[in-house]
C-alpha cells in the first residue's frame, strides 16, 4: 500500500505542478499583453508630439499674390473666379513660405493645359519661412489656365505638396498636403 500510496503522492505533485506552471503561463502571457500595450501607447505619444513639433515648425509654399481689381472679380474676366492674383518680381513668378517652417529641397513643375508635361522640374535648395524667391518662370509665358505643384520637405523631414491652378495669372484653387510614406 505503500507504493500506491508513494505514486498516488507523486501523481498529485505531478498534478500540482502542472497546474502551476499552466497558472505560470497565464500571468506571463498577461503580462506580456500588457506590456505590448503600453510599448503602443509609448509609441503613440511618441507620434503625438512629434506631430506637435512638426505643426509649428511646418511650411506651406504658395505663389506671392495681391488683391485684383474689383470689378474684374467681380465680372468673373477671363472666366477666371478669385480674388487673388499672383504677383511678379520683374517679370517672374515668385514663390512664397506662408508657413512656420524651412522648406527644404523645394521641387516645382509648371504645367499648361495645352501642354501638361511642357516644363522640367526645377529645383531651390531651401525656403526661410516668411521668405519669398523669384523663379525662373517668366507670367508672361502662362496666359491661360496653368498650375504650379511644389513639392517640399520640412526639416524634421516630412513631406509636402502644394497644387495651385491659375487663370490668366487668379489662383482659383489652392491644395496643400502631406505626402504621407507608407511603412
């Protein structure tokens, strides 16, 4: 009796143990979960104030433009709608950061209808917030409907796009927006 007793005993510990290894893995398992969930919640914050910083240290191309007259707004001449023309230095486009931000490795494309691929991506190393630069662009060789795209970096690195159409030199619609970059 004895023996069976000394198994019975052995079985039972045996029993014990698994179920306490079983408990074991439960608890780490919730732990590990519960970990994980803040390592997300960390890396959310982590987001959040990153896109802080980035909001007030973001650009914003645009073309330099001042009031048109009155009675052409409001005639609608050229069928152009807008109250914004673009301006010029000399005879030349001129771009400006509206932002908060340095605009870095600033690309831009000017595009006809008539002509959609007409001219090559040009090229400005950076943009000072506030600053305006001429371009190469002359307004009189975009008479028409025309658009302007500037694509652009911050300095914390993130992307940027403007899209501009124009009408006999009115903005009739502005576009700005992150390029997002997909992990």
């Amino acid at each position: 009796m004895t023996s069976d007793y000394i198994q019975s005993a052995m079985l039972f510990v045996q029993v014990l143990a698994l179920l306490g290894l079983t408990w074991y893995a439960i608890e780490t398992s919730k732990i590990r979960k519960a970990a994980q969930k803040q390592v997300q919640s960390s890396l959310d914050l982590i987001r959040a104030a990153t896109d802080q910083v980035e909001g007030t240290s973001k650009p914003c191309l645009t073309l330099w433009g001042g009031l048109r007259e009155g009675t052409d707004v409001i005639l609608e001449m050229h069928g152009a709608a807008g109250n914004i023309v673009a301006r010029g230095d000399g005879n030349s486009y001129v771009v400006q950061n509206i932002g908060n931000g340095v605009a870095i490795n600033v690309r831009y494309h000017f595009t006809r209808e008539n002509f959609p691929e007409d001219r090559p991506m040009r090229y400005v190393p950076n943009i000072l917030a506030s600053q305006k630069v001429s371009l190469v662009e002359t307004l009189g060789g975009y008479n028409g409907e025309h658009e302007v795209m500037f694509e652009y970096e911050s300095i914390g690195g993130r992307r940027y796009t403007t899209s501009i159409h124009l009408n006999h030199h009115v903005m009739t619609t502005f576009e700005f927006r992150e390029i997002r970059v997909r992990a």
